[in-house]
C-alpha cells in the first residue's frame, strides 16, 4: 500500500511536470505507441500484483501464527476448564459425600434432634424425631415448634433464654413409672439458618436401672433394719412369755379367793399381746426376706387369703375391736388366671392395706346388727386384676385422700400431715413400682372407703 501511495504522488508529481501525460508513450511522428503502452501498464499492474501478494502473504502469515496461537490459547483454555470441572466435580461429590455422611450420623443418632432457627421454625428433624412424633420432616419443616411437637415440654422463656445468652441448656422430663427423657438446648455458632439445636434423649431404661440399684440398696439396708429390730423384739418377748408363764402357774397354784380369775384374764391378756408382739416380729422377718429379684406365678385370691390371716395375727387389741371379729366378705370371681408377680410382697401389700381398713373400723361403735365388715372382691377386666377393698369405717378427707400414698416426709395439704402410721406409701410402691399396677381411694361418708388396685396380666 505504501508503493502505490507512492506511485501516486510521482503520477501527480508527473502531470504537473508534463502537460501531456502520454507523451513518454508516443513516437517521433506524434502517434501513441500502444504496445509500450500496454507492457508498461502490464508491468506497473504485476508490480501492484507482486506487492499486493507480498502484503496478502505476510497477511496470511500474520493470520497463522495468530491462528496457531489462538489455537494453543483454545487448548490451554480448554485443558484450564477441563481441569477446572475436574476439581469441581470432584468437590462436589465431596460435598455430597459429606452431607450424606453428615445426614446418615444425624438420621441414625438414637435421640430427637430438632433444629429451629430465630423465628422458632424447625429446619431439621431427624428420623428418630419422626419415629417419635410420627411425622415426617416434609410436614413440619418451618413450622412453630410447638405446632411441629405439641408434647414437647419446653416453653417460650426456655428457647428464648437460649437465643440471648448463648448457654447451654438441660433439662429432665420424668412421668413417674412411665418415661424419663433428658432434653438439651444449645445455640449453633455463625449460623442464620439453625438457631438453636434440641436433642431429647429417651434415658428411660438408663434411669430405671438406677432406680432399681438405689431400690435394692435402700430394700438391703431395710431388710437389715427389719431382721435386727425383730431380733431385739424377740428377746424381750421371750422374757416376757417365760414370766407370764410362771405367772400363771404361781396364781393357779396360789390360793387368792375370787381374785384368781382376775388375775388370770390379766395374765391372758399379757401373753396374747406378747404373741401379738411376736407375730409383729415374724412379719418383720418376712418383710426382710420378701424382695426377690425373680418373680413367681402365684394365684392373687391365695395371697389376699394369706393376708387375712397375717392380719387376723397382728392386729388385735385388748381393749377394743380385734381383726378376728371384723366380718370378711369374699367375692372372688371364678377362674381367675395366675399372674407373674412377688407373692410376699403384695401379701405384705395387702396386709398394710387391711390394716388401714382396721383402724378406720376400730374407730367407730359396731354391733350384732350392724358388725364391722370389709368387702373384698377380686374380677378380672380386659388384661388386668381387679382388687377392691371396702369398707364403711371412718372415712378419709380429701386431704387425707392425696396424702395416704404419700412418703412419710410429704405433706399435701395445709391443715397438717397425715398420720405416718396410716399411710400406705409401701403398698402404693409394691404396686406401681414393683408390678406395674395402679393403686387409688375413693372415701366419703355414705358409701364408705374403698382401695382399689389394678394389676397388669401381661
């Protein structure tokens, strides 16, 4: 381009020289030469053709070592976006993996876990919490977590507490002879989906384990107690049937006139409450042997059955009513099935029951029309034993009704304890505890007292 620039500035330079453009083209004579013309103009057009194709070939040139380099560029690129999609394949898969592996720890944990964010809305609920409740993440996802898990005792002040100051929370929710869970609340760190995490753990069996343990050490150290105090009992009541019964043949030898027979009733009486007193003593000694680790197959109308008797033995009074003159009216109903269970145990059971029966009939006036009586029925229903023990002796108060099951040291009401000797926390214990059962009283004063306790078959 630059030669025919110049060309065309020697052109113009030229015409201006020369007034006649083509008159380097003709002959002395005047008349053009055409052939010079024509080779000069084939010279000049493959002179522009030569640089021309120089310009197109260093072009061409020009264009292939860009055309290479763009190319190796393409490739690098390539290979970069290749290995680029390498490493992100190869990230995400890890990132699949670990939230996989993440989600199978936390799905396979054998506790609650529920996450909430600020707004109190689950954002996590793992399989063991739709197990529990019954409801899959898919329906509770960013719901309130009280219309996710109404059951959950937790409160507002709980999760709020946690939200502001960032502590650690644990609490423990125990139904009495049901369940036991352990519930923990902690904030999540630089985290805006998941405010706070809540793990509730089932320490049911964890807890009754324990609780066994602590029973066998405390029924230990009551057996102990129980077989050194009839022990001690003994001997004085020993010493008390050997000069009764020199007493009585001194005063049957004696020769006191009418007094003799007085004497003699007092003796009697002496040595009955001696023989109530050993019978205390031997029951004593059953109670410090009656626990066992294994239960038995017994029928509950023979024990009930071995229980009016011991009570028969035990509770007499010299000066009042004694259980032999108490009517006992059985109503036992027919085939009634054998229950795993420990006999004497619920003999004892019984027994304490009998004899809260007593004094509440001890404190009233009876007679031949109307003698003292306790109903005792026994049926089934459904899977479970009934046992009713009536009576219309002198009945309970309302707060003697909550207190009577009660603890020695527990007091419900405001108008004062009632009175340690007449509860019947042991029985409640051996029933609920030990068997499983349920045990209540219903007292007033038209229809009388009446225990009655359930007894699970199965």
């Amino acid at each position: 381009m630059k030669h025919l620039f110049a060309l065309s500035i020697l052109m113009g330079v030229s015409m201006n020289a020369y007034a006649d453009m083509f008159a380097v083209f003709r002959d002395e004579d005047g008349t053009t030469n055409w052939q010079y013309i024509a080779n000069t103009s084939a010279s000049l057009l493959i002179l522009i053709l030569l640089v021309v194709l120089f310009f197109l070939i260093r072009a061409n040139l020009r264009a292939g070592r860009s055309n290479r380099a763009l190319k190796e560029i393409k490739a690098t690129l390539e290979d970069r976006v290749a290995r680029r999609t390498r490493v992100l394949e190869e990230t995400a898969e890890q990132l699949r993996n670990r939230e996989a592996y993440i989600t199978s720890i936390v799905n396979s944990m054998p506790v609650m876990l529920i996450g909430i964010n600020d707004q109190l809305q689950v954002t996590q609920w793992n399989k063991t919490a739709e197990e529990i409740t019954g409801r899959p993440f898919a329906d509770v996802t960013g719901k309130n977590l009280w219309a996710a898990y109404p059951a959950i005792t937790l409160t507002d002040e709980h999760v709020e507490s946690v939200l502001t100051t960032g502590q650690t929370l644990r609490l423990k929710h125990t139904q009495r002879g049901q369940y036991s869970f352990d519930i923990t609340l902690y904030r999540l760190r630089d985290s805006d989906d998941t405010g706070i995490v809540i793990l509730i753990s089932d320490i049911t069996k964890q807890v009754n384990a324990e609780s066994k343990v602590a029973e066998r050490d405390k029924l230990s150290a009551l057996g102990e107690l129980a077989s050194a105090m009839a022990y001690d009992i003994s001997l004085p009541i020993n010493t008390i049937f050997q000069h009764v019964s020199d007493a009585r043949e001194k005063i049957e030898a004696a020769d006191v006139g009418p007094m003799q027979q007085l004497l003699l009733q007092e003796v009697e009486t002496v040595r009955q409450s001696a023989q109530q007193a050993t019978a205390i003593s031997q029951n004593l000694l059953e109670l410090a042997r009656s626990h066992s680790n294994a239960k038995q197959v017994a029928e509950i109308p023979a024990i009930m059955d071995q229980s009016i008797a011991q009570a028969t033995d035990l509770f007499t009074d010299a000066d009042g009513l004694a259980f032999r003159d108490i009517k006992i009216r059985r109503s036992y109903a027919e085939e009634l099935p054998s229950m795993s269970c420990y006999p004497a145990e619920l003999e004892q059971a019984f027994t304490r029951v009998l004899r809260s029966a007593f004094y509440a009939l001890k404190a009233r006036e009876w007679s031949e029309e109307n003698p003292a009586l306790i109903h005792i029925e026994i049926g089934q229903f459904f899977d479970s034993l009934w046992i009713k023990v009536a009576h219309k002796g002198q009945p309970l108060t309302a707060s003697e009704q909550l207190d009577i099951f009660e603890p020695f040291f527990v007091s419900t009401s405001d108008n004062g304890a009632y009175p340690v000797e007449h509860r019947l926390s042991y029985p409640y214990f051996i029933i609920t505890e030990h068997h499983r059962g349920h045990m209540s009283v219903t007292s007033d004063e038209q229809f009388g007292t009446c225990f009655n306790i359930q007894l699970s078959l199965v």
